[in-house]
C-alpha cells in the first residue's frame, strides 16, 4: 500500500502555492518540444546560440552535434518526466539491473529513432544546409564496457523500455571507459579515452541525492535498547556516490527509463580532518584517492584480478545503488512490508554479488530486521545471471583483502555460510559437495566464492544459452543443481532489433518494411514471413544490391583508416569480438595462411576471392592476445603486399572495435566466424547481430549457435568441429597437439610458416610464443583437431558463394528465422519468469 499521502509530493494535489503556480503553468503553450520540422530546426538554432553561445559563422561540427542532442534531449525530458510519475502511480514492482558495464556506443541516432524523430530532424536540417550524418561523427562512444557482457546490458536497457517495463540501470560512471586501441609496427597500443572531455548532453548529474559509502574500519557488537544483540560498522572511511541519470527511451512507446551511473565524489569529512591538522595537500591527495572508484573500467574481458580497487568500484556501486531503491521503497511504503514484491534486482555476472550480503547488512544492522526475514527478502529478490564457465573468469577475494575492505560483509558472509553448511549437514550432504559448495574455498590463501555467494543469495541462476544452461548444471553448479534443482533456468541472450538493423542497417529494414509493413521492429518474429521472398529472384537481387552498399560504406572505413582498396565482389569473411585464445582467432589465421601457401605452391590456384577481416581489443595485460593480433598485422603485411596473391586474398585488421564501428561491420559481412572450442562461449551475441543482418555462420556447436543454427536451418549454417561431448573425450584420451601437426601436412606447412619466419623477415623466431602454445603448450584450445574440419568446411562456404542465387537464398532465410534472438524475447522471458514484473503503458 502505497503511504498516505504519498503522491502530494508529486504536485498532483499540490499543496504549496508554488506548486499550484507551477501546476497552471504547464498548460502554457508548449513550443519547445512540439516535433514537426520547424520546430526542430528553431530548437536546434536555439540551442546553437543559447546552449553553445555560437552563430553560423563560429559553429563547429561539435557545435552542431551538442545543438541537435540537446533539442533531442528537450524531447526526451518531457516523456522522461511522464514515465516515472506513472511508475510512481502505479506503486509499480520495479526491476534494477545491476552492472558493471554498459556498452552504450552512440546515443543520438538511436534516441531519434526511438523517439520518431529521425525524418523530421533531417529535413529540418537539411533545409539549414547541415546533413545529419556528419553530426553523428561527432558523438564519442560511450564504452563503459569490455564486450559482450556489456553491450548485452545496453540492449537490455533499449528492449526494459520498449516493453514498457519499470526499469533501471545501476552502474559506474566511469571518466575513462574502455581504451582506444592504436595499432603500432602491428602491436596494440592502449590509449585513454576521455568520452567526457566535450560534456556528455545524455546526463543528467543529481547531486541532490548524493550517498555515502563506507570502506574499511571494523566491526562492534552491542545491545540495542531491546536488548537485543546488534552490530555495527566504525571507524570507517567514506566516499560520496553522486548519481548521473541517462535516459533510456523505448522504441516510439513513451516510455523513457533511467540508467543511473554513480561518480565517485571525496567527503569533506575526512579531507577535515586532515585540514584541521594543518595539512592541507594531505587532504586533497586523499581525495583523489577515493574519487579513482570511478576513474577506470577495468579493460578485461573474462578473466579477473583480484585488485583491491576492483572490489571497491564492486562495493561503490552497490552500496549507492541499494541506498538508492531502499529510499525510493521507503518514500512510497511503511517500512519493508512487500519489500519483495515491488523490487527485483538482476546481477548481471557476480561483479555486484557483493549486494546480497549489503542488503543484509542494511536490514539486519540499519532496519533491526531478524536474520532469517532478511535472508528470506534477499532471496526473494535477487537473480542472478551466470556469463561464463571459464574458471579464470570465477570471482574470488582473499578473505584478508575482503575483510580489510570491508569487514562487516565478511562477517556477513561468514554468517550467512555457516547456517547454510549447517543446513547440508542436516540433510546429510557429503563433505566433498559441502567443500565444493561452501562461500569460502579453503587452501593456502583463503578465499571468498562470489559465484557461490549470488547462487546461495538468489531464487533464480540462470545461463545465457541453452547449452552453457545445461553445462552450468552438469559441471559448474552441479552440486546446487542437485540441492535446488528449481533454481535454474535459461535465458538465451538477444540482441535489439533497433540498433542492430533499423540504425545500422537502414538500407535492409526499409526494404523489410516495404514488404512487411511496419511492427517487425518490436515483433520480430515477423520476420519469418520474409521466407517465401528467398524464393523471389527480384527480391534476392535487391538483398544482395543492399548487402553490396553495406560492403561499399565498409570499405571506405578501410580504404581512409587502412589504406587498403578492399574488392567489394570477394566474400566479406568476418571475426570482431574481443581476442581471446577460447574464441580462437589464431584458428581464423590458421586458415588464412592455409591459403595463401596454397596460392604460392600452385601459382594457377584460383580460390573464391576473400577478404579476411578481424577486429577486437585485447585486455591490457593478455600477453597471448597480444601476439595474435600482432599475427594478423604481419599476415596482412605479407598476403597484402604479395603481387602473387592480388585479387584472391586479403587480409585487414580494423583497429578499435567498438559498438559505432560494429555498427558498420556486421551489415557488411557476408560471413561470421563463430569458431570458439565448444563448451567455452555461454553464448555470444555477436553471432546474432550477424545474422540477424543476412550474413552465414560459420561455427562450432557452442553458446548460442547450436540455437542460431536450429532456428535457421542446419542447411543454411556452416556447421564444423568437435563438439563439447567430443572434446571431453579428447581430452580424456590425452590431447596431442603434435599427431595433428605430424599427421596433417597442410597443416604442418602453416605452422612451419609462421615458426620459419614467413611472416617476419629478419626475425624468424618472432611467433615462438605462438608457435610454442599451439605445439609445447598442449593447444589448451584445440586449434589443431578442429583444424581439418575448419578449412574443409571453409570450402563449402567458398563453394556456396560461387552461387550467388543460392547464398542470397540461404542469406534471406538467415534474416527470416533469427526472430527469436531479439532482446524483446529475453527480457519478456525475464519479467515473466524471474522478476514478476508488468509492463506500465503509457501512449
Ligand atoms: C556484440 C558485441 C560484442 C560481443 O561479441 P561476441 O562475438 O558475442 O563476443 C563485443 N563488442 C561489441 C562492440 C559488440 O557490438
């Protein structure tokens, strides 16, 4: 129930005369946000000279940029405004997506789109003499992110609001998101990059409501005037969360959330104390200390590091953001009473598992709540989203760190870990799966389990692709799986349909709107009735008319940041995503070279013309990572400038990958290397933006491709490698990379290449680490088994493409069926299945 009284202070009856004043004058005439095409062009000229201070004469490119966001932004506010006084309304179950990362890229094509806006707002400059496109260069991407974890956030955000389903986002605001990545002499190199140096027009800062956050100090028992047993947390240092909100617009619906990013801010507090003892420097070098929480996103992707600042920036986070749904819980409700049933919060990873043991913390220690009723809201609301097996990736914190850090939620998970082993106990669980279960693992250096930690906490764990689903609960979470078989479930990832075909492939959703009508981009299983047009030579011609544009704007990116001519009419061979050794680029590479001393041992050998093209970051610190995109760069020196091989193959690595660039990239492709050892990749997203947009996969039985593949057909999807069943065998016999090498003589000649220096004149040992890993390292990846397979089935594709009518066929089909992999799905599935949420409507 909500409290009485509450909605006065949303001016509906309102009771200041100020807010009565206020309340007629909203009726005045609105011309600031109305949305035909002169009112566009005067907002966009108003902010020109009023937001920027700048007439025709003085405008920049940025100028003109930050004019037309804030005139978009001006029409997100209202819509804004709208959407949470009806959730408050409502008294609305509300669901808080917790993350570390949100993969944003650009927002202001994509807030026209959704808001309806696009059409108008070119018009309206075109007929100033300005082209819309060039002010979207402007805008830097927002990458507070990795990767696919991250981007899956953001696409979560855009499908929450087109669903009109009450949501938030909870992250960081971090001043530095993911690095640029410059390619120098072949090697990457990091630079910082400051996406906030020219404002960001999409925030919104609130310090009004700003929340202190505690570190360190220690822990104190006492008796409260109950006499009750109760502890508390002191001598703690504080740091002040300050909330950024970001508007999240849904598709044409209304609908705008908020995604709340918090900025690390020093307290006065202590910097007083250091000032008092006259040591003013002093002061202000503690402050920026705690305001580093918030300088950095760590630039790894699936492997972690047990950094003391890591846990903070975890710790930061949620503790602001709890503050910040208790309090808004508490501005609407007496007390607790239906905690449960108005608040959902989805973890997305383990990175802010650390929330189950502050919710304790703050009901037990803050609210006087009883240990079990505590425990029982926090599992009641918490869900918790598995992204990995891989056992790099597996957060754990030395319990000394973690206690030093944070000493009242060591004991709360202490607490929280001795009931629960208790429990197994009584139920007469064996000691082995009590160990392998227990929050904390025991060894040389003590740790603390998170995945455990968000397992035990939640009513819900679920994977992100039906096979990492049932590998989570035969291998990973076995043990729980048998204890509490009920609380497992999956949820494929999706992608969303506005970004990742009406923004980035406009030319190929017109065309789909021309045959289907409008409503597939919020339907997509609509989709499916493009399959009779595969049968349609006049629409196949127009499909590949649109994929060979894609092509054309993919090679001018190249052509300006390469300065390579790339030939629009050889097969567009596609792998983007992060470098890592699971998803196995080398493989990709591995074939390339196949080629090329294919073409050098037979000069008249006339392969289908192929351009390979790679893109991807490494983590900083990913030694191997490094030296495979190092490969690339050398392979492409040598293929690229060997007149031997001209107009048959082509290597290029596209430099600092990222949402605006994929944008750009996944339309252009015609096929999508999808080739990571089975069992490694939970799911993957980027397969589905592929072909979602009419490129073939080529790829393993892993994440969700073996859905990918049974959506579209098996007939229409390039199907090679060892399965996971088959790699376990393997592996149970005793992998040797070596029988491969010797037995597969092709094989041999690509790893001899690149060992005897063919791709580093003058320094043949150069690629020993590579070439060590493959051979002495035991190819922990499998990149020689699944070899013969790959490049066999690297045939079929060249032999498909020669049939232009059959590959736009398979193509079609592809875009027909990949229905189900829209995020709308995923997130329908979420809100009905794990956090009992309904849509609030508002149009
Ligand atoms: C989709 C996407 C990813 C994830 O790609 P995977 O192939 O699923 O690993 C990573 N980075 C960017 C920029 C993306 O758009």
């Amino acid at each position: 129930m909500p409290k009485p009284g509450a909605e006065m202070a949303l001016n509906r009856n309102p009771q200041s005369a100020e807010a009565r004043a206020m309340e007629r004058a909203r009726d005045l005439p609105n011309t600031r946000t109305a949305t035909d095409v002169d009112s566009l062009r005067r907002s966009f000229l108003d902010h020109l000279q009023f937001s920027q201070g700048k007439d025709e004469h003085t405008a920049t490119a940025l100028d003109r940029y930050l004019a037309l966001a804030y005139g978009v932004r001006d029409r997100l506010m209202r819509h804004w405004i709208q959407t949470q006084q009806a959730y408050y309304l409502h008294d609305a179950k509300r669901v808080y997506y917790l993350s570390l990362e949100f993969l944003m890229g650009k927002a202001l094509e994509n807030n026209l789109i959704n808001l309806g806006l696009y059409d108008g707002a070119r018009e309206a400059l075109a007929g100033i003499g300005v082209d819309l496109s060039d002010l979207f260069t402007e805008e830097p991407d927002a990458g507070l992110g990795n990767g696919g974890l991250g981007r899956l956030a953001a696409c979560y955000l855009d499908s929450m609001a087109t669903l009109a389903l009450p949501a938030y986002g909870y992250g960081i605001r971090y001043e530095f998101g993911i690095f640029d990545q410059e390619i120098r002499d072949g090697w990457q190199v990091e630079r910082p990059e400051e996406w906030l140096r020219f404002g960001n027009p999409w925030e919104v800062a609130r310090p009004e409501y700003e929340v202190p956050v505690a570190f360190y100090g220690r822990t104190e028992a006492y008796h409260d005037e109950q006499g009750r047993y109760r502890v508390r947390w002191v001598d703690a240092r504080h740091v002040l969360g300050t909330p950024y909100d970001t508007p999240i617009a849904g598709y044409r619906n209304g609908t705008v959330n908020t995604l709340r990013l918090w900025r690390a801010r020093a307290s006065t507090e202590f910097d007083l104390a250091d000032f008092n003892r006259g040591d003013y420097l002093a002061a202000v070098e503690e402050k920026n200390l705690s305001e580093n929480i918030s300088k950095v996103l760590y630039p790894n992707d699936v492997t972690v590091m047990g950094k003391e600042l890591r846990l903070q920036q975890q710790y930061f986070f949620v503790a602001c953001s709890i503050h910040d749904i208790v309090n808004r819980h508490l501005k609407m409700h007496e007390g607790f009473e239906g905690f449960a049933d108005k608040v959902a919060l989805q973890l997305n990873d383990t990175h802010p598992a650390i929330a189950v043991a502050e919710l304790m913390r703050v009901l037990v220690d803050e609210h006087g709540f009883e240990w079990d009723d505590a425990w029982e809201t926090c599992r009641a609301v918490f869900g918790y989203t598995n992204h990995t097996l891989l056992p790099e990736a597996l957060e754990r914190w030395a319990v000394d760190l973690f206690g030093r850090v944070l000493p009242r939620h060591l004991e709360i998970i202490l607490e929280v870990n001795r009931r629960f082993l208790a429990g197994l106990r009584d139920r007469g669980v064996d000691p082995a799966a009590m160990a392998r279960m227990s929050l904390i693992e025991e060894g040389p250096v003590r740790q603390v389990r998170m995945a455990n930690l968000a397992v035990v906490g939640s009513h819900s764990v679920n994977g992100v692709a039906a096979l990492h689903t049932e590998l989570l609960r035969s291998d990973l979470f076995k043990d729980f799986d048998a204890l509490w078989p009920e609380r497992f479930n999956n949820k494929t990832n999706g992608v969303t349909p506005r970004r990742w075909m009406l923004q980035a492939n406009p030319e190929l959703a017109r065309m789909i709107t021309e045959v289907l009508g409008p409503g597939w981009e919020t339907d997509l299983d609509q989709l499916r009735r493009l399959e009779p047009l595969a049968g349609d030579a006049a629409f196949r011609r127009r499909f590949r008319e649109v994929k060979r544009q894609n092509k054309e704007l993919l090679a001018a990116v190249v052509q300006r940041e390469n300065g390579i001519t790339l030939d629009v009419d050889s097969i567009f061979d596609v792998q983007v995503k992060r470098i890592h050794e699971y998803k196995r680029q080398l493989l990709d590479v591995l074939h390339v070279v196949a080629q090329y001393l294919r073409i050098k041992a037979d000069p008249s050998y006339q392969p289908v013309p192929r351009t390979y093209l790679f893109g991807g970051k490494a983590a900083p610190g990913y030694a191997m990572a490094k030296w495979h995109i190092k490969l690339v760069n050398a392979v492409a020196e040598v293929v690229n400038h060997d007149l031997d091989v001209r107009g048959r193959i082509a290597v290029v690595f596209l430099k600092n990958y990222r949402v605006s660039l994929a944008e750009r990239i996944f339309p252009a492709a015609d096929l999508s290397e999808q080739i990571s050892t089975a069992g490694k990749e939970a799911s993957g997203t980027g397969n589905m933006k592929f072909a979602l947009n009419g490129a073939l996969t080529i790829g393993t039985l892993d994440g969700a491709n073996v859905e990918i593949r049974e959506e579209v057909g098996a007939e229409n999807f390039f199907l090679f490698g060892l399965t996971v069943e088959q790699v376990k065998e393997l592996r149970r016999r005793g992998y040797d990379p070596w029988e491969y090498y010797r037995q597969n003589r092709e094989l041999k000649g690509v790893v001899d290449a690149i060992a005897g220096g063919t791709f580093s004149p003058g320094q043949p040992r150069l690629f020993q680490p590579i070439v060590d890993s493959l051979l002495n390292g035991g190819d922990p990846y499998l990149c020689l088994a699944d070899f013969a397979s790959y490049v066999r089935c690297q045939e079929e594709v060249s032999q498909a493409y020669l049939d232009p009518e059959r590959w736009t066929r398979m193509a079609i089909l592809n875009v027909a069926r990949m229905g189900k992999f829209s995020s709308d799905r995923s997130i329908r599935e979420y809100a009905e299945q794990i956090w009992n949420v309904q849509p609030v409507k508002l149009e």
